[in-house]
C-alpha cells in the first residue's frame, strides 16, 4: 500500500503528463513552418510519417523528436518518487494524451507510436531498444511504416516480459498500449489488406 501523499503525487503526475501528452507536436511544428495543418492534409495524421510526406525530414524529425520527448520527460519525472502502478499509470498519461489530446476536444490525436517509445526509453530502456530494432527489421524489408509500427506494438508486451520476467505492472502497460496502437491503426491495417498503403518514401500517396 503506498502512503496517501504518494498517490497524491501520482494524480498530479497523471495529470502534468496527460497536459504534456496532448500537445500536438505535428500541429505545433507545422503552423512554426507554414506548413498545411497535418490533421487535415496528407493522411491526415498528426505524425511524423505525415509530416515527412508534407514538408519534408527537418519537419518529420523535429515531429519525432518532440513527440518522444512528450513521453520520456513525465515518466523520467515521476520515476523519481513512484515506482509499480502508480508509474505505470503516468507512464500511459503522455500516451493517452497524444491519442485524445486534450486541446482538441480528445480528437485528433496521433497513433502514439514515438510518444509510446518515449515512455519506453525512461522506463524500461531495454524494451525501448527492442522495440526500435523490432521496427527498423519491418521496415527495412517492407518498407511500410505503418507495419513496422504494428509489428512493434505487439511486441510491446513480449519485450517487457522478456527483458523484466515478473513486473506485472511492467506488462501490463504494455498489452494496454499494445491494444491502443493496434486499434489506432486500424484504418491502416485495411489498406495493408487492400494493397492501398503508402511506403516510406513514396510520394505518390498522401494515404
């Protein structure tokens, strides 16, 4: 049982990264670079992938930097007073927060896959680099981002067992995010199905 302030500090935890979480790196970077508004442009999806398609890698990277930034600095924060559910439940704050950003009514947001790695890289960095390894292996040989992200996803829970054998709360974040990521991809997985889906690189479709 952890101690009434310990759970306090944990709510206000949650809270300052769920805030964090919903800013919308993608939103923030293209309206600084006069690009189209990425929730409505390209596949519209406030990511890095649609981002590189619209302006570019200086964009996409800084995209990418920002919205792994949004899940490693709460959770770096927090580990220094929490530790079993308590952290993991502000580790899935920044990751909820990209999915249902705050700021724009809880539509719109992201897949959460950097953000997902972010809290990955304070929290468990064996995991973060299995997962990195596991996405880069997908794309090198399909070269469809979107895949590599699922092949990462399910992998989030195997990683976590492999790496902390007898964490439950270890786990269980991961089959949480490994869930939500499934499910943001959703419309991902039919194009895949379809043969409609764009590969990195490809310019030919904003899809």
């Amino acid at each position: 049982m952890y101690p009434d302030s310990t759970w306090l500090i944990a709510v206000a935890a949650v809270a300052a990264a769920y805030a964090i979480g919903s800013l919308t790196s993608a939103v923030v970077v293209s309206r600084a670079l006069g690009l189209p508004d990425p929730r409505y442009a390209g596949s519209k999806n406030p990511g890095a992938t649609n981002v590189l398609r619209l302006g570019g890698k200086l964009p996409a990277a800084l995209t990418l930097i920002a919205d792994v930034l949004k899940g490693t600095l709460p959770v770096a924060v927090a580990m220094l007073w929490l530790s079993g559910w308590p952290l993991m439940a502000v580790a899935a704050a920044p990751f909820l927060g990209h999915l249902f950003p705050l700021y724009s009514g809880l539509r719109n947001g992201g897949k959460g896959v950097a953000t997902g790695l972010g809290v990955y890289i304070a929290l468990a960095p064996p995991v973060a680099g299995s997962l990195v390894a596991t996405w880069l292996a997908v794309a090198a040989l399909t070269r469809y981002s979107s895949l590599s992200a699922l092949a990462a996803a399910v992998s989030v829970p195997l990683w976590s067992a492999f790496w902390y054998p007898g964490s439950t709360p270890l786990l269980g974040l991961g089959v949480v995010l490994a869930v939500l990521l499934v499910y943001r991809h959703k419309d991902n997985i039919a194009r895949l199905l379809r043969g409609e889906e764009s590969r990195i690189g490809d310019k030919s479709k904003t899809a």
